[in-house]
C-alpha cells in the first residue's frame, strides 16, 4: 500500500512540475512577444523621427544609431560597421565650419559624463544642425552618451529671410527706418555714455515723385537702385 502511495504520489508530483514547466514555458512566450513588440514600436519610433540619434557608451563604442543620423553625416558603412566612435568623429570634423570647437566640445562632455549641452552647429555647404547630449542612464546608472542631431537649415534661413524684410528695402537691399532707428538709439546712448559727438546726413531726392509720374514706377524703382 505503501509503495502504491508512493507511485500516486510521484504521478502528482510530476504532473505538478509538468504543468509548472508548461506554465514556466508560456509565461517565458508571453514575456518575449511582448519583449519583441515593445523593441520593434521602440525602432520603428527611433527610425521615424526627424533627428539623427547616436548613442555612444563609456568606452567609446558606438551601441546604437538610427539610419537619419548616418544619412545626416553621410557616415560610409566601414565606420558604422567598425562601431568606433573616434573613427566617426575623424570623419564628420571636415564638414564642419569649427572643427577645432567641435571637438572640444565632444572631448568636454565625455569627460563629463553626466553633463547636458545644446548648440548649433554650422556646415561648410551651408547646412545648420541642432546639436543636444544627454548622458544614457540605466536606472541610476550612467553607462554611455546619446547625441541627438536635427537639421534646422531651412528653418534658419527663413528666420534670416524675415528679418531681413524686416530690416532692408526689398528693392534697393539697403537699411531700411526701423534698422535706421535701431542704430540711431544705439548711437545716442553711446555718445550720451562717453560723452560723444554724433553726426547725421541726409540724403533727399528732390521732385522724385515727378520722375514717377512722368516714366512710370518701374523706371523711378530703376532709378533708385541706380542712385
């Protein structure tokens, strides 16, 4: 009787450790796909956003980019292969204006690991990028360098476009009155400060408006530009 307990008893016992493993196992399932879906909508987020992302850690290696930012610097495929992050910084610095600043500034914050920075950064063909670190914390942790890139070329240089209709005639290009009266307060506040003397000319045109009415306004703006 003993022995028949016994065998009962180990049946439920492997059915128990059976339908744990069993359980163990789908738990295992559901935690990777779940594991998978977060990782895929995690790339898929990193992929589509509009700035280039590069994540270097505390020994310099490369971990992790995003196809924007190799675009962005035009990073050949032996260096995004070699995952060294000095060999990429070789490469970039013949693009930027201030090259000899650019690396300073990188040098700088890898020594400061938990230091934060922005500046912008402008190219030899013109283009203009955002540039902002941040240190990579896992938890408390620090344990690598995320830099995040954005091209705000043509933001700038509608900002430029604006100020200039602002401040210059549209057809002669020169200073226009609110420019004028700017430089003017200025002028006066330093020769009020140091006690300076301050002069102003005067430029008119006499009976311009009777070259306008006798050849027309494309003839009198003509004439302007010429003057």
């Amino acid at each position: 009787a003993s022995i028949n307990s016994a065998y009962i008893q180990s049946d439920i016992d492997r059915n128990m450790l059976e339908r744990s493993l069993d359980l163990s196992s789908q738990e295992l399932l559901t935690t990777n796909a779940e594991l998978q879906q977060t990782l895929s909508l995690l790339n898929a987020t990193i992929e589509s956003t509009r700035d280039g992302l590069l994540v270097v850690d505390l020994k310099g290696k490369i971990t992790s980019f995003n196809n924007k930012f190799i675009d962005m610097w035009h990073i050949p495929s032996h260096i995004v292969d070699s995952r060294d992050d000095s060999a990429a910084l070789s490469f970039v610095l013949d693009q930027i204006e201030d090259p000899f600043s650019f690396k300073n500034k990188v040098q700088e914050l890898y020594a400061q690991p938990d230091a934060e920075s922005y500046d912008l950064l402008q190219f030899k063909d013109g283009r203009i990028f955002e540039r902002y670190s941040r240190p990579q914390r896992i938890e408390e942790e620090i344990v690598g360098r995320v830099w995040s890139f954005r091209d705000i070329t043509t933001q700038k240089r509608a900002e430029e476009q604006i100020a200039k209709i602002a401040y210059f005639d549209v057809l002669t290009n020169l200073p226009n009155r609110h420019l004028f009266k700017d430089r003017l307060t200025q002028a006066l506040l330093y020769a009020e400060k140091y006690k300076k003397l301050l002069a102003i000319i005067y430029l008119d045109l006499d009976d311009f408006k009777r070259i306008n009415d006798a050849f027309g306004h494309n003839f009198g703006d003509k004439f302007l530009e010429s003057v």
